[in-house]
C-alpha cells in the first residue's frame, strides 16, 4: 500500500498537492491512504471529505498532535489568521507575542507516533511522511530512530524550525536524518511541487 502520513496537516491542501503529482522513477504513484494529523479539529469537516472525493482517496484525520508519548500537553494556539503556526513549544508562542495575542492555550491529545507507526504501518507499505509540526520534529524525530520505527518510513519532508524553537532544536539532527532515511525538501513538497525519487 503507497501510504502518505502528515503530520501537522492543517487545511489538508497537502493532500490536493500530492493526490497526482508524486512519481517515482518517473511514473505517477497514487497514494492509497492519507493519514492527517492536526491538532487544530475544525479542518476535518472543511476539507476531509471535499478531498477525499476530488482524488477518490481514503484520508483519516486523527485529531491529536504528533508526539514522543500518548498523553494531553499545552497546544499554543495562534490568534487568526496565524493558526498554521500553532505549537507545542512554549518558547515558540513567547518568541512572537503579537502573534500569541488573540490565541489561546488549551489542552489537546498527542499520540506516540513510533507506537503509532508500529501498529498502523506494514514494512511492505511505500510510506512518504511529511512533518510541519512547529518545532516537534526535534522531538519527535530522535524518537523513533532510537526506537527504530523510523525504518518504516521511506520518504521523509520536514519543516525545519530551527531558531523558533529554543533549546529543542539541534542542528545536528537535520544532517543525522539523512543517514536513517530519504530526505526530500518540504517546501517542494508541501507546495505540489512534481516530486520524482
């Protein structure tokens, strides 16, 4: 199964990017599940089933945010319209207040993802995993190279958030990556940008 995994999906428009511009060795690979995580619940009504019916493809959207642990954490929620920068680093809300200014801080639920990625993903399946989770992916990234899931994912895009995220972020990790899996820019990514590997 050809499986594409986001982590911090927002408006889903990602999966509108990806549905048909994917390839591999030049042919077009259409993704046979989406899996959406998004802390933020009001996208999964908005978007969910218009995209999930344009590309005739199956999308769970999992509302928790991506995580090292199953647990409930602070979510640092940007005031309108800077909600596509919502995190759970605290540093990160306190490093733009004016952005912070209209938020609000509220509870949500985080799942394990290496837990999740040993029970939801086959080593048969052609896994693409896209994270723009705010500052999480020096959390979460260490976390399952050290538990080895990472060995599932085959294609990795991340965000990389650097100097917003303090004393989490290490630049070590963005060069350490490449070594446990295929990295490919985010930006080409997360845009619709033709991917070929």
């Amino acid at each position: 199964m050809n499986i594409f995994i986001i982590g911090g999906a927002h408006d889903l428009q990602i999966v509108d990017d990806m549905a048909n511009t994917f390839r591999k060795n030049g042919e077009i690979i259409k993704f046979d599940k989406f899996y959406c995580f998004e802390p933020l619940n009001w996208y999964e009504d908005k978007y969910v089933a218009t995209f999930a019916n344009k590309h005739n493809v199956d999308i769970e959207f999992i509302n928790k945010a991506v995580w090292v642990e199953n647990t409930t954490l602070t979510f640092y929620h940007l005031g309108p319209p800077y909600d596509f920068g919502s995190s759970l680093c605290e540093f990160k809300s306190k490093r733009e207040p004016s952005k912070h200014a209209q938020g609000e801080r509220y509870d949500v639920e985080a799942v394990d993802f290496d837990e999740w990625l040993r029970t939801n993903i086959s080593e048969d399946d052609y896994v693409h995993c896209d994270l723009d989770i705010e500052c999480s992916e020096y959390k979460v990234l260490p976390h399952i190279i050290e538990k080895g899931s990472i060995k599932l994912i085959d294609l990795l895009s991340v965000e990389w958030h650097g100097g917003k995220c303090g004393d989490w972020a290490t630049e070590e990790l963005r060069e350490s990556i490449k070594t446990h899996v295929t990295v490919l820019d985010h930006t080409s990514t997360a845009t619709g940008g033709v991917v070929d590997v």
